[in-house]
C-alpha cells in the first residue's frame, strides 16, 4: 500500500475551524483538511471553542466552515470563540495579517439564511482579515445535496490555493492524486513493547469512564421510567447527586443549564470490532495519540488509553459512516476488487443516493459496515481517521435549581424520590431522557448509544458528567415578578421543570402578593400515558404560594398540538405579553413546532392588537433580540 | 510637550536586566541616540508601573533592548502604554519575546505585525471601535445576550493565563472576561450591502449516473414523505413474507439462482444477493442479512438485542 510521507513547510499551514451542532460541519472540515494535504498544505483542524486565540499572531490561512442554527445563531461548539471576536475593544488592524474565506451550512427554508456564517465574515473582515476568495453558502434547500454543494466549493478554492499568490506547488510537484492513501491526520500508535496489559475487563470499564480529567462524577440515585409501560416510549427521570467537595467553584445551576453525559461503547461490540480486525493481541497495550486529537476530546480522554479504553469511551462505532470514511476505508479493500469499487463509490457524490439508501435508511452503524465488508483490513494507525469520535449527549435539566432551596424553610416538595439539594454536601440532578429504541427497515434494533447505556443505569453507579451552561442569559426567565409563557411538547418540558419548581420555590420565600403568572403549553399523546410530571404541575398549583396554569394537548386524543392551544388562548397569551412584558420560552424538537409556535404568536398579537404584519413581525423580532424570546431546540 | 509630527523620536526601553550591565546599556545608547532628532530613554519598570508617564502619539520608533539573549514577555498592560506612546507609523522593535502570549497583547493593542516588527498603523484617530454601517447605542437589554459563555465545569480551578513552561501553548481564560463590552451581533447584518457577495457554486449538469430522486425534507409539506413512506411500507411486507419462514437454508437449487459463478445459470433479479447490503439492488428480499456463502444456512429474524 502506497502512502506519501510528507514533510510539510509550516508556510504552507491552515487553519480550518469549523462550529457545528450535528457534525455536519465538522465532517465538510475534515474533507477539505484533506483535499488541503493533497494540496501539499499542512492543515489543521480545530473546534472553533478549542481554538487558543493566543495562536492568532501566528496564523496566516484561516478558512471558517460553520452552520445556522436556531435563529440565525452560532452554534453551541462556537459561543466562546464568537463571543472573543464580538468584543468591542478588538482593533480593526487584529487580523490584517490574515487571509480568509469561509463556507457556511444553512437551509433557505428558514430566515435568517446562513446568518452564522455571514456574521462570522462580516466580523472577520472588520477586523481586518483578508477575503482570499468568496465566501460559499451552501442550502439544505438546493437542487443538489448540501455535500455535492460543499465539494464544488472545495474545487473553486483548491484552484485559488494554488496560484502564485498563495501556496503555488514547487516546479516539479504535483497535487497528490485521490488514489494515493495519505498518512493519517490522527495518527495513532500502539506501544508494544510494553507486555502488560492495561485493560480488559468489564469491571474496570466503569472505573476507567470515570478518569476524564474535564468530568465531574456522580452518583446514580435513580432512574425511573415515567411513561406508562405500554406506551411506545421509553421516558426515564434520571436522577444523580454530586459532591461539592470535589470541584471548585460551586456545582450551582440555573434553569436552562444542562449536563453532558458522557456513554460508552457495549463491551461485546468492541470486542467484536477488535477481534474482526486482528487487534485483539495489542488491544491493552498502551496507545499514544497526538495533540490535535486529544484537543477535540470533550471532557478529556480516558487513562489508561489503550486500543480497548479508546474505542470503548472515545470511538463512535454506532454512528453512520460518512462519504468521509468510505475516502478512507476503500483504500483498505485490496483483496477484492468488487468490495473496493464500491467502497470507492460510496465516497463519491454520484454514490450518494447509493449510500443513503445503504447507510442513512437503515441505520446501518460503521461497526456493521467494517463486519460487512469482509475484505477491509484496517491498519489500526488509521483508526483515527475513520471512526468519529464519540461526544457527550447533552440533557436540559429538570430539577430545580439548588440556590432556590438554601433559602427555603418549607419549600415546594418537589416528587417523594427527589430530596431538595443538601446544600452543604451534595447537589441534585435529574434529567428527562428518552431511550431510542426503534427498528428500522433491515429489522435491526437501532438503539441510541448514550440511551442504551443510560438504560442499564442502577442506584450507587458512577458516571462522569459535565455541567454546560445555557446560551441564554435572561434574567426575566427567573424573575418571579416577570410573567413567563412556556412551550414544551414531549421531553422539552425539562427545561420547564426546573423553571417552574425554581420560581415556586422563590415565590414560596419570598410570597409576594401576586406572583406574576406562569403559563405552561404542554404537548403530547396520551393523558394517562405520557403527561410527564402532572403530579408536579398539581402539587405546584394547590400550595396556594404560586400561579401556575398548565394547558395540556393531548395529541392523540384529539386535544391538537401546542400551538393549537396556543392560539385559543389568544386573549390571556396577548394581555401577558403586551401589557405584562411577559417572556416566551419555547423548548423541543426543531424543524415544525417551533416554526408554528411563532407564526402562532405572531397571528395572536396581529389577531388581538390590531397590528399590522410588519409592526407585530418588528416585535417579535426585537423580542427575539432582547432575549425575551428564548428557543432551545434539538 | 508633543513632537512637531515631522520630527523624529525614538524611545530606548531597557529592562531590568540589561541596567546591571552599564555597558551593554552604553552600546544601546550609542547605537540610537543619533538616528532621531528627539531621544528619550527608559527603564520598563517604570512605564509599567506608570512612575513616570509617556507623551502620547509622540515616538516614532520604539526599541526595547535586554541583556544579550534575553527578551521581554510583554502583557496587555504594557502594550496599551507603549501603544498609546506610539505615534502613527512607529516601528517597534527590540528584543520582544516572540511567542504568541506577547504578540498577542500588542495585536490587541492595535499594533500589526510586518515580517518581524511591529508596527503602529496610520490610520483616523477612530475610538478602536470598528466601523459599523449603523452603531446603535446599547439598549437595554435586561442583560440578555444570546451570545454568552457556555462555560465547562472543570475538576481542577481554571487558572488565569498560566504559562506552562511544558507546552508552548498559553490558554488566555477567556471564562473571566465576562465584563468585557460586546458588540451587537445584529448589528452586523443591519447593513448587508457591506457584506460580499457569496461566490457562485457552479451546478453541476450532470449530477452523475443513475441518479434518484432526492429524499424529502425532514418536514416534508408536499407529499414527496407520503410517497416515500408508501414505497418503505411495501418494501416491509415483502420483507415480512421472508420472515414469516424462521429459517431458510438455500438449498442447491436456490444457491444456482443466485450464485453468480456457475456458469450458465440465468442469475435473478441483479445477481447480487449473496454479496450483501452495499451490493443488493432496492427490492431484493435479503436486504438486512449479511452477506453469506453458498450451503449456508440463513436464518432471518436473528438479533442481537430483543426488543
């Protein structure tokens, strides 16, 4: 197997950040990293929150592949590194000794279009970087797929790489053709000289998850099923404590925050991809990988970190390959020629209906697809490359937040099981997940990979966690003097949760004569099946301190959706926003709900105010801008 | 005092370290006092620790000097003075510690980097606040801002620009600027004919061989998810009638119909049933078994997991 070792001049560095929600634009970075080393450049790819500014003096190419999300916003990955580049004091000379261009994801359907992206620009070259070529914006939307879109970019700026001004090829040299396999960007080495071996069994599984430098740890108290049994699914309210003792500063949470979880791989598949592989012999021998790799770990990696731990806590073999793996794997496929042809094919894009209809359909997991394919043989330092990496799920938490309590003598119960926060020792957490559990059209279980292991959770487990803050800041949401307007179908009412018990719980204190309204829009099927937390709801209602009013859609029993609600409420929704300054906060699946919640608003405020449609759209937009909109969606 | 803006100055810094060597100072002295009509010198304990104070917009070159092999690491501080004791169009030069954690401060400052100085741009004496189309005062907002930290928690406290004499890599907290002013981000689309145009992305005419339909949007409004849900649906009761048999062995008959290397054998449908999922065509029944070989015994309806 021929590969190219390259020795790179660093003039012939660049830095490709990429923000991402769904991987999306973090699978276009790795691409174009590629195209870049047959390019003869020396890539880097980074996280934009990853990125150390201080390396900003010495970076000369930087190109910027983000999405939209939200409305219009930077996506979570991206915040702090957005938030650096925001700050007022920053001279427009910064970056004038940078070149740059950028690609962003988006989806025409939506306003906003590709706003992350044109803010991004728009701030760079206000700091003085200089736009090497046009900026590509590629739309969900377009009469080719987004990554067909994405690949005819990456032409146009292969092009411009390489003329004289930029990074011409040396007289001589010629761009790496697509069938030389290159050295891996994530090189992995094993260790073997070293006979002990350092992992294996399944009880030090559990204790190695918890050695991640960046993770706190919890105790499980309980993980209880809130959905009825014979519904369809599988609701848990997870409940864990953490010490106070361990970390600095507090374990304090607001309403909004969420914690990560951190999954690990099923032993036995591990095993079987080990095995399948020939790796078993090395497989706990100790493995070193380099410092871009360790940089894109969240939580921080695992020790001891042999083949095993790695692919166990750090791997995502369940996740669906991508044309990116297919790049890499044919070229592991040399004892059959009809295997690597459409190896080969699936990474085209003229293959992508093709890998759609194999992968995406059935949910076909890179574990399954290596097993498949009996004539891939991974030489294991490429491992790096082609398997993604496994990210922490994030969960919005549902119990109230701990600083409400320390000042509470009778505060609101919250459920038996749930003890308020000991705000000495300990804090609570409880979470509301949904275990994923379907079959798709092979007749395959598919389960979710953090769910699958959350499932199998008991009391006294530990677990590593870490605590991620809300990308809001509204101090409105908390404020028991600001009435609040809540918009939560199925587990979105998580969030809602730690609301609503934090602001009972403050108006418990603090008794005010009347505290300003809370109205909650919940959504889903059945009544007596899936109306999570209603003995919550109940209790909060009849302790005569709060007041709250939940309005229930039962889907399936021709109670409409939330939005449907929504609207015939109109009255009591328009006098709380208009003449009470009430906030919105709508939290849930994306794509419709959302999308219909506003237009519902707007309908209401046209509807009862009189307004015209431009005066109710420049409200809602500036309710959006000043926070009083708040949208959470996944 | 301020320079008549055509008369040059130059500022000699020296360290703390260069001062116990009179004669490494003497040649410094030597070498600049002459090239500028004005010569100041310094030390840069005292800039920094502003006992004395620098005419602003007045030098036209900066030049820090310390003891032979050595340079000075300068902080934010300090790049502000010398900054603001910069006249436009002042070189600075000397023994700077060339690593990201000074230069970073004195681009912060204002100063760019050409080649291996730095230099303080000529340009109108803005605030160093960027221009904007449209720079609305800050509303109010109720603190709200979108744009706020995630912050992770970590086990260990996050210590506050800490060089780690092990790693060439400085992390600048960023966590603890909390208060630092923030632009509007809305403002930065309010005026979008300052933005270039993004390029065009040539369409490609021929999107390739065979090339299906597209699948529908996530939340399909035209009915194309119907279809395609209807297609799946049938799809699935062929597959059910496979399944109803627990177990089906590909007798010698079967295995000629579809084993592709006996020779003379009509093959059916696309002849690539035995090769697996990557190879079988939409409607072929054995969509979801592994690929097998011939006399063995395929059973449909295994899994791993149950339900």
């Amino acid at each position: 197997m021929d590969s190219i070792v390259g020795s790179v001049s660093p003039q012939r560095s660049v830095l490709i950040l990429y923000g991402t929600e769904t991987g999306n634009a973090q699978d276009c970075a790795e691409i174009l990293a590629k195209k870049c080393q047959r390019l003869r450049l020396n890539p880097t790819v980074c996280g934009m929150d990853d990125y150390d500014v201080s390396q900003l003096p010495l970076e000369s190419t930087i190109i910027v592949i983000c999405s939209t999300t939200g409305q219009g916003d930077l996506p979570r990955n991206a915040l702090k590194f957005w938030r650096f580049l925001l700050r007022k004091k920053l001279p427009p000379t910064l970056l004038s000794h940078i070149r740059f261009t950028s690609f962003g994801l988006g989806d025409s359907s939506y306003p906003r279009y590709n706003w992350a992206i044109r803010k991004v620009h728009k701030r760079l070259m206000q700091l003085g970087a200089r736009e090497f070529i046009g900026r590509g914006e590629g739309d969900e939307m377009g009469t080719e797929s987004l990554d067909s879109q994405f690949e005819s970019w990456i032409d146009l700026i292969s092009e411009r790489l390489l003329q004289p001004d930029m990074f011409p090829l040396a007289p001589g040299t010629e761009v790496i053709s697509d069938n030389i396999l290159l050295e891996p960007r994530y090189k992995l080495s094993v260790d073997t000289k070293k006979i002990r071996r350092l992992t294996s069994g399944e009880a030090q599984t559990a204790t190695i998850a918890l050695t991640r430098g960046d993770a706190l740890v919890g105790t499980v108290v309980s993980n209880k099923r809130i959905t009825a049994q014979e519904h369809f699914q599988d609701v848990r309210n997870f409940e864990f404590t953490a010490s106070q003792e361990d970390s600095t500063p507090s374990l304090d949470y607001l309403p909004g925050d969420t914690v990560g979880l951190y999954p690990r791989n099923d032993a036995t598949d591990v095993n079987e991809l080990l095995e399948h592989q020939g790796w078993s012999e090395i497989a706990d021998h100790p493995v070193t990988v380099n410092e871009e790799f360790e940089k894109a770990i969240i939580g921080g990696l695992v020790k001891p970190l042999t083949l095993r731990s790695l692919i166990t806590h750090h791997l995502d073999i369940s996740a669906i390959p991508r044309r990116s793996f297919f790049a890499v794997a044919w070229h592991f496929s040399t004892d059959n020629e009809r295997e690597q042809e459409r190896l080969k094919e699936f990474s085209t894009i003229e293959g992508l209906q093709d890998l759609y209809d194999y992968a995406n359909r059935s949910r076909r997991s890179i574990l399954e697809t290596i097993t498949e394919f009996y004539s891939l043989k991974i030489p294991v330092e490429y491992i790096l490359d082609l398997i993604p990496i496994l990210r922490p799920r994030l969960f919005s938490i549902s119990s109230p937040s701990p600083g409400s309590f320390r000042a509470v003598n009778d505060g609101v119960q919250t459920s038996d099981n749930e003890k308020p926060s000991d705000p000495v020792n300990k804090t609570s957490f409880s979470l509301t997940i949904a275990i994923v559990k379907y079959k798709t059209i092979i007749k395959r279980i598919r389960r979710g990979v953090c769910t699958k292991w959350v499932e199998g959770l008991t009391e006294g487990d530990k677990i590593p966690f870490s605590l991620f803050r809300a990308s809001f800041k509204s101090e409105d949401v908390h404020d028991i003097e600001t009435p609040i307007i809540m918009i939560a179908p199925g587990t979105g009412i998580a969030p809602m949760r730690s609301l609503i018990l934090t602001r009972a719980a403050k108006e418990a204190v603090l008794q005010p004569d009347t505290a300003a309204s809370m109205l909650l829009f919940f959504g889903c099927r059945y009544k007596e099946k899936d109306y999570l937390y209603e003995d919550d709801w109940n209790r909060v209602s009849n302790s005569g301190h709060s007041s709250l009013t939940v309005i229930p859609a039962f889907s399936r029993e021709n109670g409409g959706y939330v939005q449907d609600k929504l609207y015939s409420a109109k009255d009591q929704v328009s006098e709380l926003l208009v003449k009470q300054n009430a906030s919105i906060y709508v939290c849930g699946s994306a794509g419709k709900m959302p999308r219909q919640v506003r237009i519902t608003i707007a309908t209401i405020l046209e509807e009862t105010q009189n307004w015209s449609t431009e005066t109710t759209e420049a409200y809602v937009s500036s309710m959006e801008r000043t926070g009083r909109y708040l949208q959470e969606t996944w | 005092m301020t320079a008549d803006q055509t008369e040059t100055a130059t500022l000699l810094i020296l360290s703390s370290d260069i001062v116990k060597n009179p004669d490494q100072v003497q040649e410094q002295i030597n070498n600049l006092s002459t090239e500028s009509q004005v010569f100041h010198h310094q030390l840069l304990e005292r800039i920094t620790t502003k006992t004395i104070e620098l005419t602003r917009n007045f030098y036209s070159h900066i030049h820090i000097a310390d003891a032979t092999g050595k340079s000075v690491a300068l902080d934010d501080n300090t790049a502000d003075l010398l900054f603001g004791c910069a006249r436009n169009g002042c070189r600075l030069t000397g023994q700077i510690d060339g690593s990201p954690q000074s230069s970073l401060p004195l681009l912060l400052a204002g100063f760019i980097k050409e080649s291996d100085l730095f230099v303080k741009p000529a340009r109108e004496p803005a605030t160093g606040v960027p221009t904007v189309a449209s720079i609305s005062l800050k509303k109010k907002t109720n603190g709200a801002s979108k744009s706020s930290l995630p912050q992770f928690k970590r086990l260990h406290p996050t210590s506050v620009a800490s060089a780690d004499p092990a790693s060439s890599v400085v992390k600048l907290n960023l966590d603890l600027d909390d208060d630092d002013e923030l632009i509007d981000e809305n403002d930065l689309m309010s005026d979008e004919s300052s933005l270039p145009a993004a390029i065009v992305i040539p369409a490609k005419c021929d999107p390739g061989p065979g090339r299906k339909r597209r699948k529908a949007c996530k939340d399909c409004t035209c009915g194309l998810k119907e279809v395609e849900e209807q297609e799946l649906e049938e799809q699935e009761k062929k597959l059910q009638e496979v399944a109803s048999k627990n177990v089906v062995t590909l007798g010698s008959d079967d295995m000629a119909e579809i084993d592709f290397t006996v020779p003379g054998k009509a093959v059916g449908g696309c002849g690539s049933c035995a090769l697996g999922d990557a190879f079988r065509c939409d409607g072929c029944p054995y969509l979801g078994l592994p690929p097998f070989k011939p006399g063995e015994i395929v059973s449909i309806g295994f899994g791993r997991d149950d339900l």
